[in-house]
C-alpha cells in the first residue's frame, strides 16, 4: 500500500511538472500594426513607420529632413512575439531587424530589440 501512494505522488508530481512547464504561447493581432506610427526621435523631429497590408512599409525620420515617400522600405512579418523588419536596401543586400513585442492595440505599440532596447510609438492613422 505504500508503495502505491508513493508511485501515485510521484506520478502527480511528474503530471504537475509536465503542465507548469508548458506556458501559452503569447500572441499579437497583426492585423493593429497596420497603419501610421510615430514617436519623437533623437533628431527633434518624428521616427515614423507604416504597416501596410500587404505586408511592405515605409519608414523615415522627419528630424533627418526625410518625407514618407523618401523613406526606407521595408517587408514586415508578425508571428507570436516576434516582430521582424527586412529593410530594403538601394545597393547592397536587404538588412533584417528582428524585435520582440511588448504590446500591441489600437493606440500603442511597444517591442525591445535583442539588447533590450525599448521603443513604444503611438498610432496616428
């Protein structure tokens, strides 16, 4: 008899591990991330992007003297947390950047980098 109790403690026990272990992904609504956004930048002026819908986008610095249609495009993708940038190049190869997200809604957006870097911009359209 004792020897089952502590063939069924130790059974719960490695049942207890196995589903504690297992956390819920976290995902994001990719769908939010289509549209304008902005926060101040180093330059005194605005670091913007756009999310398309088709998954390109364009992002400039209006502290640079540089518009929306002289921006740097870019390719975007969201799966799970993680947020990835393949910019565009003009000569050369296409360089990505590869984020994880904090928040995303219909206001905020919010990812870190691989060093820890934070950067939140808020939705303008």
């Amino acid at each position: 008899m004792k020897k089952l109790v502590v063939i069924a403690a130790s059974l719960a026990s490695i049942v207890l591990i196995l589903f504690s272990s297992c956390e819920t992904p976290v995902t994001f609504d990719e769908t939010l991330l289509i549209g304008k956004w902005e926060r101040p930048s180093s330059n005194n002026g605005l670091e913007c992007y756009r999310y398309d819908a088709n998954y390109n986008g364009v992002t400039w610095d209006t502290g640079e003297d540089v518009s929306e249609a002289e921006g740097q495009p870019f390719t975007w993708s969201v799966e799970s947390a993680t947020m990835t940038h393949i910019h565009i190049m003009k000569m050369g190869p296409v360089v990505p950047k590869v984020y994880t997200l904090t928040t995303l809604n219909d206001s905020t957006l919010s990812y870190k980098d691989d060093y820890g870097v934070s950067f939140t911009f808020i939705k303008v359209k």
